[in-house]
C-alpha cells in the first residue's frame, strides 16, 4: 500500500441522488463540503445527481479517504448512506430523496420491459429519455428551496460531480470559483460530455454505453460514428442547454454556457481501470480509478447462507444490481429463472431477490433482498457471477432472449467451460495489479488540483440533501426499475437515437425535481466548496453549480459503460469498433458489429448534447437567473474523473492522465461470515449461487412468468442452494433450496467459500465484487451499462450473459448448468480476482489522491487539447472532406477534360473527314 503524504483538510461537497452510485451517489447532483479546519484545508463538494444506490457505493471510499486526511466534506446525495460518516455531512432535502427513490424504481421496471421489447437502442431517436431523467432531477433540485439556497451560499475550493448527471456542477463551480473533477461512474461515459471535455474518442473500436443497434445493416463503427454523433448533438442541443436554462433559473442571472464550462473542467474520476476495461487512450487530466469499493473478503457469508451453501460444493450468486429488481422481471422471466436454476441440483442459487420472494423456489436457490456481494463472491464455492463477456470471463445473456433453454445453457457453459473461471482468474489478478489503488489514485489526484490555485482543505465530511428529494428519488428509482424491466422484455436491442431520451428524461425530470425543492435550492445557492465530486451520468447539473462555487469538479463514472455523450464532452476516445457500449445489443442484425457500435455513439452523442445538456442549461439558467457557461463547456473543465471500473476486470481501455481508474472502492475482504440464518441454510449443501439484480432493479418487478421461471428453474438444481435478492413480497412457496431475502451482505456472500455463482444485472459494483471474490457470473443486463458489463464478463471468460427476454427455464437452467459444471468459469474469475487485487494503491486511495492532485494544481496540463476541439475536428472530418471534395473535383476534372480532348480530337477530326 502506498502511502499518501497528507493534504490540508478540503472542503468537499458531495452531491448524489442514486442509491447504487456509491460514494458519490448523486442522482440529481451530489456534493460534499468540508468544515474548515485549519488554513490549509480544502473545501471538497461531492455532487451527485440522479444516481444509483451503486454510484455511492462506488466513491464512498474516496469520501471516507478525504475525510480521514482532514478535508471538509459535504455530500449531497438523494440515497443515503449504508454506514453514516461522522466526519461527512449529508444534505439533502427528504423530499428530493423520496421523490427520486420513487423515479428509480419507475426506471427499474422501464428498463426490464424496454430491454425485453428493445434490445438496440438508437441513441438519436431514443436518447433523449435519459437526459430527460437528468433534467427532470435537476429540476426538482432546483426548485427546493433548502437545496437553492444551499447552494447559491456553499463555497468550496474543488467540486467533485458524478457524470454524465452532474453537469449542473460545472455552472456552480463557476459560481463558486471552484475547480471540477468530474466522477465518471459509469464504464462507458455519456459521448456528450467526453466531447466536451475534449477526452478523445475511439469510436471506431470502443462502444458506449448503448452498445447494441437495430440499424445491423451498417458496420460496426459506422453504428459508433452514429452513436457518437447522436450523443454530441442531443448532449449538447438538447441536454446542455436545458441544464443552462436551470442554471439561470438557480443564479437568477446568466452564466457561461455549460459546455463552455465543461471545457475548463480540471481533471475527470473514470470509475474503471485499464486492467478490466476496454484500452482506451486517455489525456492526462482523465484518472482512472475503478474499483475503490472492492474489499478483500475470505467469503465470510451469515450463517443461514453457510448453512445453504453447505449442501453442495459449488454455488451460483445471482445478483441484477441495486436498480434492476429481478421482481420487475415479467413472471415468466422469473420462472425461467427459478426453473433453470433448480435444474442444476448439484449447484447451490444464491440469488438477491428484491421484492416478494416466490415461496416456491427450488431446494437449491437461496434468496434474498441483500447478500454481502463481496463475500459471497469470495465465497470459495461461488462459482459464477454474471457479468462480463469482453474478457472471456462471463456469458452476455440479453433479457428478451431469456428462455430456460439459454439461461440453463448459460449456467452450463458458465460452470462447465473452464476458460471462464481462468480468465476470470487472470482478470481478477490484472484488476489487483495497479502501483496506487483506486482511492489513493483518486485522492491524489483530487488533492492535487486542490493544490493549485485553490483553497486548502478542511476536515469533517458533511452530507446536504433535502430529505424530500431522497425520498422523491426513492419513488421514482422503483418506478424506473419497473420500467427497466418492462422495457428489457419488449426491447432488448436499444436503439440510442430511438429510445435514449427516456433516461436523459428521467436525469432531467429528476434535476427540475430537486430546483423545486425549497430546501435544496436554498442550501445549493448558499453552499459553498472547494470540490465537487458529482456521480455521472446523472449530475451534469453540478457543472453549472460548480461553476457558481468556483469550485473544482471530479466526475464520478460509476456504470461500467458510461454514456458516449459524456465521454465526447470529456475529451475521451470512443473505440466504437469493439468496445461494446451501455446497451450491448443490437436490433439490427444486418449491420456488422462495429457499424452498430458506430450508430450508437453518434446517437448517444446528438441525445447528450443536444437533448439533454440543453436542457440542464436552461435549468441552470432558471435556477441562478442569470446565464451561465453552457454545461457542455464547464464539464470541459472538470478538474478530474473518477471511473469505478479497473482494467485488470474490465476491457482494456486506454486512458488518458486525468481519468483516473477507481474501481473497487467498495470491495472489502470479507472471510464469507454470514448472518446465522443463512449460514444455516447454506450448510444443507455443499454450493449455492446468489441471485441479485441490485439496488434498482426488483425481482419482484420482473413479470410473474419470469420470477416462476427463476424459481422453477433453482428449484431443479436441488444439490444447489440459491440465495436469491428479492424485494417486495417474498413468494412463500419458494423452492426449498432458496432462501430469499430483500438485502444480502452481498461481499460476505460471494466471499463465502460455497458460492460458485453469481447471477447480476451486470451492475458495475456487482461486477467488481465478484472479480474480486472471484465467483463467476451470469448476467442479465436490463439498462444502462449493464449490457456492456455482460461482454465484458464474456470477454474475460468469466460469465455468461443471458438476455431478460430469453429467459426460459431451459435456458436459464443451462446457463446455471454451465456456469457451475463449467470449470473454466472458475478458473478465470479466480485469475481475474488475483490481477483486480494486484495494485499498487487500493481503489480508494487512488481516488483519494487524485482528489487531492485537483485540489493542488490547474488541471490543463493534463489534459489533451482535443477537449477545446469539436467533435468534428476531433475526428478530422475537415479533412477527410476535404481529401475527397479534391478527390472528387480532380476526377472531375480529369473527366471533363478527357471529354473535352476527346470531342476536339475525335469527333473534330471525323467532322473533317466526311466534310
């Protein structure tokens, strides 16, 4: 472990809405501030905006590092933190909470059905949902008075914001004068902002976070350059200039546009890593720093999981994240599951279960609301885990093609085919070999642009936000996990241009929610940091903020695969030929592969920029009443970007100085101890698989076929426990081998020594859990990144990826069959597990450092000039067109000219003749 020289305390702001977006779990903006504890301390704002319960999980090791170091920290976050901080204080206004915890579930359920109708999303036609999800959260934020009026007072040094939801921060921060870090949660960065940013983009290779199309006609990286294109303009026509809009409506004045903020933007948090990600170029303000969440974990599991696992040698961790609940599933789906699953009587289930929890679940799936994920993918039986394909280490399973027949060929391929479990393993080694872990990467890194031209640093963290918005959030997160679900059944190929906005809208609704919010605004309006770390996608808003503060930003990409949009506005390479984005599925099967991932980024890129930065513009506007840097021109700023990702798990991206791989924060180690309960259910066999779909996604959601389907299919595997995640009501005719719950100590559970698989959502913190456990996975993406989660699985071999829709009893039995009987599965994710814990510095102390890196230096020099270029420019498109406008007018020409010659000299001469 590298040691950190310590920082003057900061004042930090975090600022997050989501309850999956760990640390800087903000899914309308999240901030944190520090209380001034001696000259040169920091003031350090976390933003965060409209994110995941997973988000906050993701950066809070770097909150809980800032702390410890003596910066003043506040966290404005609309989900409220698994274990309080005393030295971090919470602002947020209930109303704003409980308003975007009802959005989540809303979404939850929306995703499951739109990934069963679409699967290909056309980031143009579509895309623009998603910023609307931004704006709307702005919105509300906005409009709460306590929220208002904190954060027109709040002053900090640096603003750390979660991206691609935290573009107001940029505007804030130029208020404040404070310098921005954006976070990048998600893998695969909206292209709107990354453009803005001036982050380079590899959309020939790399894919964003919709990395499926319908347009299949069209080769892949003609899809990307498509995806791309759409994401820039809806980023920056339609996202950013609403987020202006809100940004005068909170100012009372104009700013800067955002996008022009987003440009000065000092470094960028990526919330990955090079070792378990995609090989993407990065600039040097962009700082990796995946994986701050991951702990060491001896699989430990509670005893009634233990007690389950011990009735078979190998078990099965099935787990869709904190958003997608496997009770939004279609019924049918669930039965697939139930059924494929019990199919593998050898196998313990351990399945996360949120919701009503079928009574009649097989003998060997054990489920439940929660499992410790780390520990139950530490768990020496945990023998699959769903997740990643990219790596050769999991199965990509699309949710609409889910039937009993491919889940029970995924689990067998998963448990059978021993390349999963040595890739996995191999994968789990690259993950774990870094010089700085994620959090020390990030904390200096963060202190660093603290450093420069800035306030010091103080000590306690505070958390801000209206209790109204966590509870407003609360309502819409369930309502997005429903429709999550709905959407993965009838949609599981997403079309970027077609159906994005629905996300970009829930970002959107959710920022103009929180402007409402009388708390919220009145405490976002007097706050004032040093930093801001806002969670990305859903704070673009904390860019205006940031700017009004003048604080610095780092952006916390908590999903796997951020959306393009963001990723173009930061200036980072898209690699659209290969790399898969959020939806990693396409509706358009006559395209090649690359030509799909093409499409999506430009669609993804036109639905950030112009449909969703716009509209956080406007937000801005209303917000400060006054005009305010576009937010595609502050996220250009951030001062740094936090990525919960790490290469040695992930696709092997290249990136640039400041994005900063941060993945595994959240990780511990755990020996496997469970609560008594479970450990005496897992001790009737000698394995178990753990079933959760996350902290958004409900299984009790999932429609009443697929949750028959789950449970008929855990039910067949008898040797096999299943400990199963299951919110809502628990089905009391569950299969005697599940134990199902609505929470999981999810790391004790998959560091337990019986689980052998794990079955996810293909959440980005799921997913890190089990690389570090090493326990294979089967996922079953349902939105957001989570498609691009199931290929990176595959990728590394260490899971299979099974879509909702095609969920059947058959398939999900086989998918468990070849996940537990598999032995490569194992063998991978055990590789894997080792690499992801091979790191120099732990994820948190990367972050940590980088935090402090911002709080200590201009950013600029890390930054790759392309961050100020257009996206056109970026891409030489002036020059390719003008290589072929001389192409064609020289063959023109040459044309003319023969035609010319051959009339005077031919036709001329034959005149002559006859006359």
């Amino acid at each position: 472990m590298v040691s950190l020289s310590c920082m003057c305390p900061a004042k930090i702001n975090l600022f997050t809405l989501s309850q999956s977006h760990s640390i800087l779990n903000f899914p309308g903006s999240f901030l944190v501030s520090f209380s001034a504890l001696s000259a040169n301390a920091a003031k350090i704002l976390f933003y965060m905006g409209p994110a995941s319960h997973s988000h906050r999980v993701a950066v809070e090791p770097l909150v809980d590092a800032l702390a410890e170091k003596g910066h003043e920290i506040k966290i404005f976050s609309m989900v409220k933190p698994d274990k309080p901080n005393p030295k971090v204080k919470e602002v947020c206004p209930e109303s704003l909470r409980q308003a975007h915890g009802t959005v989540t579930d809303d979404v939850s359920k929306a995703s499951v059905l739109s990934r069963l109708e679409n699967r290909n999303f056309d980031k143009w036609l579509e895309g623009t949902a998603t910023f609307d999800f931004y704006v709307n959260t702005l919105e509300r934020m906005i409009r709460n008075g306590d929220f208002a009026h904190w954060i027109k007072t709040e002053k900090v040094d640096l603003i750390i914001s979660d991206n691609p939801s935290g573009q107001i921060a940029y505007g804030v921060a130029h208020e404040m004068k404070a310098k921005i870090i954006a976070f990048v949660n998600p893998a695969a960065p909206n292209p709107g902002d990354f453009n803005t940013f001036g982050l380079p983009e590899e959309s020939s290779w790399l894919p964003d976070w919709y990395s499926a199309s319908r347009y299949w006609f069209l080769p892949y990286h003609f899809s990307s350059a498509y995806n791309s294109i759409s994401w820039y303009f809806s980023h920056n026509w339609y996202l950013l200039p609403k987020i202006d809009a809100l940004l005068k409506e909170l100012y009372g004045k104009e700013l800067p546009l955002t996008q022009q903020l987003m440009k000065k933007v000092d470094l960028v948090f990526l919330n990955e890593h090079f070792s378990s990600g995609f090989p993407k170029a990065l600039p040097p303000y962009a700082i990796p720093v995946g994986g701050m969440h991951v702990k060491k974990s001896n699989g430990t599991l509670p005893e009634n999981i233990e007690n389950f696992l011990k009735t078979k040698d190998r078990f099965v961790y099935i787990s869709f994240g904190s958003i997608i609940k496997i009770s939004n599933l279609p019924t049918e789906k669930q039965r697939i599951l139930s059924d494929s699953a019990d199919s593998f009587e050898e196998i313990n289930f351990l399945i996360k279960w949120d919701g009503a929890i079928p009574a009649d679940l097989p003998k060997n799936i054990f489920a439940t609301k929660w499992f410790p994920q780390q520990d139950v993918l530490a768990h020496p039986k945990c023998y699959v885990a769903r997740t990643a394909e990219y790596h050769g280490i999991g199965i990509h399973l699309e949710l609409a093609d889910i039937t009993e027949e491919t889940l029970t060929k995924a689990f067998s391929d998963l448990l059978n085919n021993e390349r999963y479990g040595r890739n996995v393993k191999e994968l789990s080694k690259r993950s774990k070999d870094r010089p700085m872990t994620p959090v020390e990467t990030a904390v200096w890194w963060t202190e660093y642009v603290l450093r420069h031209d800035t306030s010091h640093l103080k000590s306690p963290v505070k958390e801000v936000f209206p209790e109204a918005l966590r509870q407003a959030h609360a309502t819409v997160a369930d309502d997005v996990s429903k429709t999550s679900v709905l959407t993965r059944l009838e949609k599981r190929n997403f079309d970027v241009w077609l159906d994005g906005s629905v996300m970009l809208d829930f970002y959107v609704n959710t920022i103009e929610g929180m402007l409402r919010d009388e708390e919220f605004t009145n405490w976002i309006k007097t706050e004032k940091a040093d930093l801001i770390i806002y969670d990305n996608p859903s704070g673009q808003f904390v860019y205006g903020v940031a700017h009004e503060m003048k604080a610095k930003v780092i952006a916390f990409v908590n999903p796997a695969a951020p959306i393009p949009g963001d990723f173009i506005t930061f200036g980072l390479p898209e690699e659209s030929s290969w790399l898969p984005d959020w939806y990693s599925a396409s509706r358009y099967w006559f395209l090649p592969y690359h030509f799909s991932c093409a499409y999506n980024s430009i669609a993804w890129y036109f639905s950030h920029n112009w449909y969703l930065l716009p509209k956080i513009d406007a937000m801005l506007k209303d917000f400060y009443e006054r005009d305010i840097p576009s937010t595609q021109e502050l996220m250009k700023k951030v001062d740094l970007v936090f990525l919960n990702e790490h290469f040695t798990s992930g696709f092997p991206k290249a990136l640039p100085p400041y994005a900063i791989p941060v993945g595994g924060m959240h990780v511990k180690k755990s020996n496997g101890t469970l609560p008594e309960n479970i450990e005496n259910f897992l001790k009737t066999k000698d394995r178990f698989v753990y079933i959760s779909f996350g902290s958004v996604i409900k299984v009790s959601n999932l429609p009443p076929k697929k949750q028959r389907i789950l449970t008929d299919s855990v039910a067949s595997f008898e040797e096999i426990n299943f400990l199963i995640k299951w919110d809502g009501v628990i089905p009391e005719d569950l299969p005697k081998n599940v134990f199902a719950a609505k929470w999981f100590p999810q790391q004790d559970v998959l560091a337990h020594p019986k689980c052998k698989g794990f079955v996810t959502q293909g959440g980005s913190i799921s997913y890190q859990q089990a690389v570090f456990h090493g326990v294979p996975l089967i996922v079953v993406p349902v939105w957001g990144d989570q498609g691009y989660v199931a290929r990176t699985a595959e990728y590394h071999g260490i899971g299979i990826h099974l879509e909702l829709a095609d969920i059947t009893e058959e398939t999900l039995k086989k998918a468990l069959s070849d996940l537990l009987n598999n032995e490569r599965y194992g063998r991978n994710v055990k590789e894997l597990s080792k690499r992801s814990k091979d790191r120099p510095m732990t994820p948190v102390e990367t972050a940590v450092w980088w935090t402090e890196y911002v709080l200590r230096h201009d950013t600029n020099h890390l930054k790759s000039p392309g961050i100020q270029q257009e996206w056109w420019q970026r891409r030489l498109l002036d020059f390719w067109g003008v290589v072929f406008s001389v192409i064609l007018l020289s063959t023109y020409l040459v044309y003319k000219s023969c035609k010319i010659l051959y009339i005077r000299c031919f036709v001329f001469s034959v005149k002559v003749k006859k006359s």
